[in-house]
C-alpha cells in the first residue's frame, strides 16, 4: 500500500463579491508554482506532477479545481444562473487564491484556458508572479465547434466533451492515461465545459495585449503539442513572436492535455521550463 505525498485542502476565498470555497491540492517545498487545470476539467490533471519526487524536492506544487470543477462547488444560488467564464472572473479567483495562500509571486503554470489566463495575468498582473509557463496557449482561436451541444437535455454533455477533445489526445499518449484524461470530461457538471469554452473562444483582448507583456521581469515560456489541433505550434508560434522576449517549444508526441494523457513525455519539457524560470530569476 503507497499513500501519496499529495495533500488536498479547502480555502474559502471571495470572488467578485461571493464566497467560494475552492479545493486544492499540493506537494512538495520551496519554490511555489501555482498548476491551473484545462476547460472542463480538474486538479487531477496534475497528480503525475504532484507526485514526482525531483520536481517537488525543489518547488512548492499547488493545484486547485476553479468553482464549478472538481470538488470545487459551484457558489451559492447557482441552480439560477447560467455558468458563463470570463476572463475577469478567472483572473480575480487566481488572484484570491494566490492571496489567500499567502503565495509570494509564484510561477504561474496553466494548461489551455489555464495557459490563455496565464498569458493575461502576464499582460495585467506580472507583478504578482515570477514567471508564467503557458501550456497549449495562444492568443485567441474561435470555436469550430458548437458549444452549446455541451449543455443539452437530449445529450450527454460529459460524453459529448471527452469525444470532443478525444481528438486532442496525441496518438502516443498511454491508453491507460488517454481515458483517464477523458473520464474528468465525461463527469464533468451540466454546462461546465460549455461555459469555460465561452471564455475561450470568444473573448480576444489577448491579442492587443500580447505586446504590453515584459518578459524582462516575468519570463514567459510557452509548451505546445505537436498533435494539439485547438492550440497549433503554428498559433503558439504566433503567439510568442508577439511577446517580445518570450520563448516557445514544440512538444513531440503529445497533444492539449500533456501532463495528463503523457506524463513521462511531459515530464522533461516541465523540467525544463522550470529550469527557465529560476534561469530567468
């Protein structure tokens, strides 16, 4: 029997006036790296990362499951509200949870909405973190899909985002580690996903903000998969060449969801990334 090193919390944070109390999870010491997790998903995602000995010998790995995913419930009276992210709201709960875990300018490490935000703060907030690893994001992709399939009474909106995104798993990807990634999608909450992925295809002020974003200060690295079809190399490459300074690699072998569906492929380009962030401090 192996009880993991991870340990998993509640913090009770205000966000834009409403309470919330937000699950999440950690490991390691030293460094604090804060992980946000991708649309329609939860800190699971994370647990290979959480979980490994050499990366948190030396950083202090957070993970939290934003209101809505995850063991994160939604706020009080959700039941008449329709779950729409915006990018004001995303922005305001990383803030309160770094606030409310007394987290000293961490690294800001996100994965497709969670790099998309990652890439805001670093244009609104840089101050506030030490560099910003942004994995699968790009400035701004519209929907070739319709989202609102996701969130119907004669379908399964879980089913229907996990065949969604199926085709963002790279092809070697462990099979074991594709249909974990796929299960968070499958019991994801009703509108959940549809409602993150309004924040991300529709809101493109990223794209006049890229050029404001001082990677002097707050480094700016930017992972992408070679089999992501959402966040292309060719949209990352596009969208580092408009951040003066920032730095971009093409992952092999792995698609938008890397530190899930391919952890030991991942693992190297995290490490390195993170080697770049200490580089840069």
């Amino acid at each position: 029997m192996t009880i993991e090193d991870i340990t998993g919390r509640y913090v009770n944070v205000e966000i834009e006036g409403q309470t919330q109390r937000v699950y999440f999870e950690e490991a390691g010491t030293g460094r604090p790296v804060l992980c946000l997790h991708t649309a329609g998903a939860d800190t699971r995602q994370w647990r290979h990362l959480l979980n490994d000995t050499e990366v948190t010998s030396e950083h202090r790995l957070i993970a939290f499951d934003m209101p809505w995913h995850g063991k994160s419930l939604p706020p009080a009276g959700f039941e008449r509200e329709e779950y729409l992210l915006t990018t004001d709201t995303y922005i305001a709960t990383v803030l309160a949870v770094c606030e409310a875990l007394a987290l000293d300018r961490p690294i800001l490490a996100g994965c497709s909405m969670g790099g998309r935000i990652a890439l805001q703060l670093a244009a609104r907030h840089a101050d506030r973190f030490s560099g910003f690893i942004a994995i699968e994001a790009s400035d701004f992709q519209a929907a070739w899909y319709d989202i609102d399939w996701f969130d119907r009474p004669d379908a399964h909106g879980g089913e229907m985002g996990a065949a969604l995104v199926s085709a963002n798993i790279s092809p070697y990807a462990p099979d074991v580690e594709r249909w974990n990634t796929l299960w968070m999608f499958m019991s994801s909450g009703p509108g959940v996903f549809r409602g993150d992925l309004s924040f991300y295809t529709k809101d493109e002020s990223l794209v006049e903000r890229l050029s404001s974003i001082t990677t002097k200060q707050t480094p700016v690295h930017i992972l992408v998969g070679a089999y992501d079809l959402t966040c292309t190399p060719e949209d990352a490459k596009r969208t580092a060449d408009a951040i003066p300074g920032a730095s971009l690699t093409v992952m092999d072998q792995l698609g938008h969801f890397p530190m899930s569906e391919h952890p030991e492929g991942f693992r190297p380009f995290f490490i390195d990334a993170l080697g770049r962030m200490a580089a840069a401090a």
